[in-house]
C-alpha cells in the first residue's frame, strides 16, 4: 500500500524550526545546559535571520535598502550608546551574542533587524493608519524588550551599569524603533504575516519564561 504524504511547505518547516530552538532551549537551559544552549545564541540568530529574508523576501533594492539601513543604524545607535552611556543608559556587552566591533556585537544589529521587521509585518497586518502602525510596531519592541532586560545579564548578552535597565532604557528603545518603523512603512514593504507571528511569539514565549525564571 502506497502512504500518501501531505507535502511540507518551506514555510512550515522555517516555523517549525523557530519553535524548536526556543522550546529546546528553554527545556535546555532548564535543566543544567546553560552553557551549551546560551553560547548557541549566534547560530540561532543567523539561522533565524536567514529564514525571514527566505520569508519576506529580501528580493529587490529597496528592501535590501531597508534591511541595510536598520542593521547600520541599529549598530551606530548601540555604539552611542556603549561608549557614551546617554542613550539607552550605562551598559556593556557580553560574551554571548558574538563578534564585536569596537565593544558592539554584529550581531546585535541583526536582532534588531529581525525584530524591526517582524514587529512591523505584524502592525502592518492589524492596523490600517500608517501612524498608529508606528506606534504599535514600536510598542510591541518596547513589550519584547521588558522582558529581554531581566535575562540579558544572566545569559551574558549585555551588563548594567547600574544592575537593571534604567527607564530611559525603554524611551530609547521605543523612540529608536519609531524612526525605523516609519521607514519600513514608508517603503511599503510587505512581510509574511504567519512566519513573523510564529517569530515573534516563539521569541516572547522565551523570554516571558526565563523573565519569570530569574524572578525566582
């Protein structure tokens, strides 16, 4: 007897493999493989930075543009910010997120861009006015973030100065995440909607777990 197999598309198995590597992670890190796990974290932010440019796609100048444009100016904002301490507050970076240039991590940039784009895929989906995506696009940053700070140092991302993101923290994130935000809306570019509310929520997911993790 022949067994008919429903064919798996490409995006189901990109979702499929998001979700693997945060729930993998979280039972991972759970049970005494932190480091194992936490030193994967460049792997898992390329891999994942290759499935959204698969997924939305990264496929003429403009969203190359674009794309570009988030990465440099992410990066230029997180060095303002390391060496200057008057943006985000005082911080440094870690071990755990990779190569870095002069004290900011490439890789860096490549998270914001994967955040920035899924975040504004998915107010592009839910809002029809163009300034009340912005805005949602950088609250729903701004939501991720809260969460991200309270593991950041544990995991070695990045430290604080003063042992907790300062509020300011929050300002520039969301104030930063506006500009890029308005560009991405300005150019018109359409992402994937399912793939980058899998990405999103397998994210938060994540980080909503070990927020109530290191509360403990």
């Amino acid at each position: 007897m022949i067994v008919a197999f429903k064919k798996i598309d490409v995006k189901s198995i990109s979702i499929f493999t998001i979700w693997l590597f945060q729930i993998s992670a979280i039972i991972g890190i759970s049970i005494g493989h932190y480091d194992w796990f936490i030193t994967k974290t460049p792997l898992n932010l390329i891999i994942t930075s290759l499935l959204l440019v698969i997924h939305f796609p990264i496929d003429s100048f403009k969203k190359i543009a674009v794309v570009l444009l988030v990465f440099l100016f992410s990066l230029l904002i997180e060095w303002i910010g390391v060496h200057y301490g008057f943006l985000f507050g005082v911080y440094e970076y870690g071990k755990n997120l990779g190569v870095k240039l002069d004290g900011v991590p490439l890789l860096i940039g490549v998270n914001w861009a994967i955040l920035i784009l899924a975040t504004a895929t998915l107010a592009d989906k839910w809002i029809n006015s163009f300034y009340a995506k912005i805005l949602v696009g950088a609250a729903l940053m701004v939501f991720m973030d809260f969460f991200i700070e309270v593991s950041a140092p544990p995991f070695d991302f990045w430290i604080w100065a003063s042992g907790a993101a300062p509020f300011r923290n929050y300002v520039a994130w969301f104030t930063v995440s506006l500009f890029l935000h308005f560009v991405y809306h300005r150019t018109k570019i359409k992402g994937d909607f399912t793939f980058s509310l899998h990405l999103y929520a397998a994210q938060l997911l994540f980080f909503i777990y070990f927020y109530g993790f290191h509360q403990l």
